[in-house]
C-alpha cells in the first residue's frame, strides 16, 4: 500500500498518544520532519523523513516504532498503537 503525505502525517499525529507528534510538512519534496513533545519540551525528534521512507506501509511503521521505543526507553508511557491498514 503506497502511502501519501496526507496520510503519512496523518498516521504519525495518532501514534505518539497522549504525547503530541508535531509534523512539518515540506512541500518541495514531500517530505517531513517530526518533534515529539509532552507540550513543553521535544522528547525525540527526526529532522528529515523523506517520501521513500514514509510512502510504504512497513518502512513508516518502522520510523515509527523505533521512535516509539526510544521514548519507551527513556520512561515515557505511550497508548497501544498499531500501523493502519
């Protein structure tokens, strides 16, 4: 499943609940970058995530849960999150 911008910012918003996943788009090449904060501080962040690794399903889902982990490792409690089909 081809993922586009839209949906891949749109996937990344829900998965770092109750944090906040802070997406900027940058429209000259479909990329974006990602801040993960709790409302004051940036908790992990990914400066760039270009079309190749957000367009397919596993490769977004991987961005994702590595991130996840991350703020896992560090104590921070996420919701239960799964890839949408």
């Amino acid at each position: 499943m081809s993922i586009d911008l839209a949906r891949a910012v749109h996937i990344v918003e829900k998965a770092f609940l109750p944090l906040r996943g802070d997406v900027r788009e940058d429209p000259s090449d479909a990329s974006f970058s990602l801040e993960v904060t709790d409302g004051a501080r940036v908790l992990a962040s990914i400066a760039h995530v270009a079309r190749s690794q957000y367009s397919h399903a596993g490769h977004l889902a991987a961005l994702i849960e590595q991130t996840r982990l991350e703020l896992a490792r560090d104590g921070y409690l996420l919701e239960p999150w799964s890839m949408p089909g």
